[in-house]
C-alpha cells in the first residue's frame, strides 16, 4: 500500500472515531445523572387525602431525606408552578409539597359543590386556604415528625407562610418569603379606569388580568409570557374577588408580628418590583422580631422570583445557602441552574 493510500486510510479511520466520539458524548449529555433522574413527582400526594387541598409532591429515590418544604403559591398561580424550584430541592434531599389555594389551579376542574367554600360560597377563599394549610403542616408533622419543616411562600403565598409560622411556631423550622405581598403598589395606567368602570355596578363581574401580568408580573418576557400561556394560571378575577385579595395583604404585617422569635426567616426581593412595593419590606422587617433574619435584595428584578422555570442563579444560590446553614450541614449541592456554580453571598439584616 502506497503513503498515500495508507495517510487517506488513517484519515478516514479518524473521521469515523471522531464522529463515533461526538454522538457518544451528546448521548451522555442527554442521560440524567442518577440524583436528577430519581426526583419524582406526584399530582395527588398521598400525604394530603384528608386535608382539602389538591396538592402536588415531589421527592427523590437516590439521596437522602433530610427535610420537607411546603411551597405555597401566589395569586392567579398553583402549585405546579413552582415544579423547577421543587425538582432542584427534591434532588438536595427535601420532600416537596406544594398546594393549590382554594380557588386557583386544579380547582377550576372540580365539580361545583367542591369548587365553592361550602361556608361562604366563594370559589377563592383564602379563609379557607388559610385552614388547609394548617391541615397539611400537621399532617407532615405526623408523618415525618424528625424531619424538620421549612415553608416558602412568594407573594400572596408569603403572606399565608407568615399566618401558618404564627400558628404553628413548634411545627415549623424556618420560612423563606419571596417577594412578600405587604403593600401593593397602585399603578394608574388606562386599563384601571376601563376595568373599574365596568365592575362599578357588578361586583362580581370578571377582570381580565392578562394585560396586567403582561405589564407587571415580571421584568423578563419569558417568565411574563409561561404565565400568561399556563391553562392552569387563573387569567381572570372577579371584583370580589380581588377586593379579598386586598383585605388579606392588609392583614400580613399583623401575621408577622406572630413570628415567633426564634425562627429563621429568609427574605427574597427583587428591587424592580411593579406588582408591589419593594421597600415594604422595610415594614416587614418592623414586625419580625425574629432574631435569625435574612434579606436578599436582587438588583433590577421584578415580581416573580421563584415561581417560574426560568430561575436565575443567583436566587437559587441564596435559598441554598440560607437552607445550607439552617439544616446543619454541608452536604448540599451547590447551587447552579447554567450548570456555573455561584458563591452564596447573602445580606444579614
């Protein structure tokens, strides 16, 4: 055989290896790891069968259970919402629920005489919600009762973690409130004057929020826009509805003022906040007489923070390190959605 003959030979030889390499390691990079492959999720957990509450689970078969966190959505939102935030601390050894407030998510889908509170009458009742919550603490506390609990709350949801850490001090180990509704800001844009002429006479008449959650919900299009195409974000409202809604946030600054003070509390705020008033957490702060408290401030970020499939790095980073030093050890992965690995920097108030 010719030089020639054999340097085309090994060139071809090398072009097949080549190839051969490439395709095995774009497999690979499409196999899970096992922890990621062993995060499995539950729409009906069995844990809340007698809480009232439809409510989503997640939890992992290849670490080991170290705690539960119960995730509590904000308004228009549901439980699923938070399924990319669930997965990632399923797969740091967590067990995950996260519920559907009465109202929202897969209550759309119930039938009639499950769908209104048999009390009131209303489909959203945060009364309610407020009761069930409490039903889904003491039932993880009866099932894990050596796992510590944490609850995470972003928005509305803040507000409800903020009622339930008052009222079950023992139960809970620490919270964590994402954008925490303590005072909405009043945006006076046409929209406002159009929708409040139309329900000045029906209180009860539907609101359609999709052009507010275009304009306020997020500084990122892409978190704006899953919301906005989720079928189970709720897209309208009724006046009532949302006057509710008001009253509760009003009651939340009452609600941390029954935080006991030995409990660990991890504030999350984005400063480009058009949804509510980012420095209401000033007043928060007020009210906390926790002595283990937190603050995060995310610069030029806005409303949604955890409730989205686009999480930033940076914020998963703060909640893993404040749960990092909350649960007593170091065993955590650290933090990164990109697959880059962020220091975890935090502010101490």
């Amino acid at each position: 055989m010719s030089m020639c003959m054999q340097r085309k030979s090994l060139l071809n030889l090398g072009a097949k290896f080549l190839r051969v390499f490439i395709l095995s390691a774009l497999v690979v990079s499409l196999i899970p790891s096992q922890s990621l492959a062993g995060v499995m999720r539950d729409d009906e957990a069995k844990l809340a069968k007698h809480v009232g509450l439809p409510v989503y689970e997640w939890k992992s078969d290849s670490v080991e259970t170290r705690g539960v966190a119960i995730l509590v959505h904000g308004l228009t939102m549901h439980g699923a919402i938070y399924d990319k935030l669930a997965r990632h601390l399923a797969d740091q050894g967590l067990i995950v629920l996260a519920p559907d407030l009465h109202g929202y998510g897969r209550w759309a889908d119930a039938p009639s005489e499950q769908r209104h509170c048999k009390e009131c009458g209303a489909q959203v009742c945060y009364q309610k919600s407020r009761r069930e919550l409490l039903g889904l603490v003491d039932s993880v506390k009866e099932t894990y009762p050596s796992l510590p609990l944490y609850m995470i709350g972003e928005s509305l949801g803040g507000d409800m973690v903020l009622y339930c850490a008052g009222q079950r001090p023992k139960a809970i180990e620490g919270i964590v409130l994402s954008s925490p509704a303590i005072k909405r800001r009043v945006n006076i844009v046409p929209r406002v004057f159009w929708d409040a002429g139309l329900v000045s006479h029906n209180l009860f008449r539907q609101v359609n929020l999709v052009p507010y959650m275009k304009k306020f919900a997020s500084e990122d299009p892409r978190i704006v826009d899953e919301a906005v195409h989720d079928p189970l974000v709720r897209k309208r409202l009724t006046a009532w509805e949302l006057f509710k809604t008001m009253r509760t946030i009003k009651a939340s600054l009452r609600y941390a003022d029954q935080v006991p003070s030995d409990m660990p509390v991890l504030v999350l705020q984005g400063d480009k906040d058009r949804m509510l008033k980012s420095n209401a957490v000033c007043d928060l702060l007020k009210h906390l007489s926790s002595t283990d408290r937190t603050v995060r401030w995310f610069k030029d970020k806005g409303h949604l923070l955890l409730e989205t499939a686009y999480l930033e790095d940076d914020t998963l980073v703060a909640v893993d390190g404040w749960l990092k030093t909350h649960l007593n050890s170091g065993n955590m992965a650290d933090a990164s959605v990109t697959g880059r690995v962020k220091e975890s920097v935090v502010s101490s108030n």
